[in-house]
C-alpha cells in the first residue's frame, strides 16, 4: 500500500456551504491558486450543477490551475455529471466526484428508493461519468451509517464500472475514531476488489472528532486520501481541517509513516486568506493557526523554549508560515523572557540592579495591564533613565 497520502481539499464546495461563507468567483480563483502553491493534490472546486455561479467559479478554476487536480462535484445522474464533465474542459487534470446517499435512512427517508434502485443508480454514474473523464470519486453519502454489507456491494460495483476513489464519509459527524477506523478496515477486507482503487475518508465535525476520525481512517483503516477544508470550514459544525490533518502527519510520522505533498510554509497565509475571504474569524486557540498556537506565556514555559525551544513546541511556527513564534509578555513572565525582549528592543541596562528594578516595574504594571506591549517596556526603561 502507497505511503503518500492524498490531501483532497473541499474549501470551495463542502466549504462553501458553510451558512454565510458563500464566494464570489474571483475570491475562489485567489483561493484555488494559494491552496495550488500548498501543493494540494486535489482541489475540489464546487458542484457544477448548482448554478451557473459555481459552473463558472469551476471553470475558471480549471483553467488557471495547472499542478493540483481539479475536481466537479455532481449528484449521480447523467445530467449532473455531463455538466460536471464540461466545468471541467481545460484541466490539465481533471475529476469527477460523484455521489449519492446508502444509508437506509437516506436511502427511505429523503431519496424514497429502495436499495436496489441506489445501486443500480450508483453503477450508471460511475459508468456514465467514466466515459467522459479518467478520473472518478465515487462517495457513498452518510457512508458512515450504512448497511455494511449493502454499502460493500455497491462498493465493489462502482469499482467494477471505473470508479479510482472510493470516499466513505461520516456526513453527519457520528463517527468515533477506532469505529471509523474499523469501519473502513472491514468494508476493504469485504470488498473483493478494494485494492483497485483508492479509499478516502470524509469527515464532518459535528461532534468535534473530524481530524480525529479522518486520522485513524488512515491507520486503522488504510484511506489514502483525507478530504479536508482550510480552517476546518464546512456545513454545521465544519469538516476536517487540512492545518491539523497535515501537521498531525507530519509531526506525527514516527507514528503515521505517512507523506503528504503539501508545502506546510503556505499554511498561514491560506488560513488567513480563507478567514478574510469568508469573514470567519479564525479563534486565537485554533492548532496550527490561530493566533496562540505558538504563543506563550507562561514565565515556567518561557523560561523553557527560551533555553530549548522543543521544551514546549511539537512543530516550528515558521513550518507552518508563522514568522516566529512568540513570548507574550504578561503577569505570569519571569525575568528571563523580560531580559530577552529588552536585548530585542536594543535596550542596555547597565548593572543586574538595573534590571531587576526594571523587572519589578515591569511586574506591578502586568498586573494592572493584561497584556505588555514593546512601547510599555520602552515607557517603563524610559522612566528609569535607561539608555537605549
Ligand atoms: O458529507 C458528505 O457526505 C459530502 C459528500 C457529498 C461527499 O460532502
Ligand atoms: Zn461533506
């Protein structure tokens, strides 16, 4: 089994159907590009079939992006994957991502079709989209909750008619990690032709283990392939967010034994750009690129990382495009992270009293400000007749 692991990225579908973070066409072109320069293997750029908006928004996107395949989401029937086909034109490298509900309930409930008529309906997508491009996901929508042995049947089917990646997502974010793993496990021991195409795993954030499931997809499971959204953008609670899935792989690797393609150092600016782009402010503790995540304050840790940074950090914030990490200067400082920001700030005092004066003022101000700034400091040295 491969060691590269696909990263398939939905910002500019399952992303976009975040209530309120719809994107103009231009924006999803300067996303496309950013989420090209992080070497994302698969871009999926929208559902053609939606609206002349994301028809174009597709097209477009096909066109401009030259490295990262370009994927059209369609529902599985002739029309939408036709539509799906022609977004496509121009890709150097073109996807068809088709799918359709197998869970019973979906299945009853909201498609009102018997299992037998999804499989059939499934094997002609496939069949029919097979015929226009190479290149052909098959998702089983609510996956997750599905019949085992009727999911491996349709499964099995859908390779047989072309299908190269076979998605079982968790739509409704039920899963548990070691659940989601063996579901996967065992749904590729049942099916006969399994290894003729690639498994991928899709999942929601509903209960807060989206990262979480899509990881042990991969290792108990054998996926290859996560798809995942820039900031863990997505309908309702969101999707697995590509920043965690990836530098959880990459710091990880003693473990995973696993490569991804993506150039990590475009992280922030991707995060940033999604966040401006949507107005979804990203929160401050959010891993790998909320505003803390290389942050501390704590005197006892930065006392650590300034003596050894992997004291208290598992990956550098510049892997990640951060341009350093950072001391915040607070009540709880100690001393040496004090003295450090003034060799930073050109600062000389000129005896050891001098700055443990300095660190005391400095002390009885944290306490009255929450956070301290470089003017502050400049300010209190300043008053202190220090020479800078
Ligand atoms: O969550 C889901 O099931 C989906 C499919 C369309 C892949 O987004
Ligand atoms: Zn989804």
């Amino acid at each position: 089994m491969s060691d590269q692991l696909i990263i398939f990225d939905t910002t500019l579908r399952d992303g976009e159907q975040s209530p309120g973070a719809s994107m103009t066409r231009d924006e999803k072109l300067r996303i496309a590009r950013q989420l090209e320069r992080l070497k994302v293997d698969v871009i999926e750029a929208g559902f053609a079939a939606a609206s002349n908006g994301d028809f174009e928004s597709i097209q477009t996107i096909a066109r401009a992006i030259k490295d990262s395949t370009v994927c059209s989401l369609s529902r599985a029937n002739d029309r939408d994957i036709a539509r799906a086909a022609e977004s496509l034109k121009g890709a150097n490298r073109a996807r068809i991502h088709t799918f359709i509900a197998t869970s019973a309930l979906h299945m009853e409930k909201k498609l009102r079709m018997t299992p037998e008529q999804v499989l059939e309906q499934a094997k002609q997508a496939v069949r029919f989209g097979r015929n226009l491009i190479e290149d052909i996901e098959f998702s089983a929508e609510d996956g997750y909750r599905s019949e085992p042995d009727f999911l491996a049947r349709v499964i099995e089917a859908v390779i047989k008619e072309g299908a190269t990646t076979i998605n079982v997502p968790d739509t409704v974010g039920y899963a548990i990690p070691e659940l989601y793993g063996e579901f996967i496990r065992n749904l590729r021991e049942r099916v006969p032709n399994s290894d003729k195409a690639v498994w991928s795993v899709h999942c929601h954030n509903d209960l807060g283990m989206a990262v979480a499931n899509s990881l042990a997809g991969v290792k108990i499971g054998g996926a290859r392939q996560i798809e995942c959204t820039i900031n863990g953008l997505g309908e309702r609670a969101g999707n697995c967010s590509l920043e965690e899935v990836v530098m959880a792989i990459k710091t990880r690797k003693d473990y995973f034994g696993l490569d991804v393609n993506i150039d990590t150092q475009h992280i922030v600016a991707a995060s940033r750009l999604v966040s401006q782009t949507t107005g979804f402010v990203v929160q401050p503790n959010k891993a790998v690129v909320g505003a803390n995540a290389f942050a501390h304050a704590s005197g006892i840790h930065q006392d650590g990382v300034l003596k050894a940074r992997d004291t208290y950090e598992i990956m550098r914030a510049e892997d990640v495009g951060w341009a350093a990490n950072k001391i915040v200067l607070g009540k709880l400082s100690g001393r040496n992270a004090f003295k450090q920001r003034l060799q930073e700030l050109g600062v000389e005092l000129d005896s050891e009293a001098a700055i443990n004066q300095a660190f005391t003022r400095f002390k009885e101000l944290a306490d009255r400000k929450s956070e301290i700034f470089d003017e502050d400091i400049l300010a209190l040295v300043n008053a202190e007749g220090a020479e800078h």
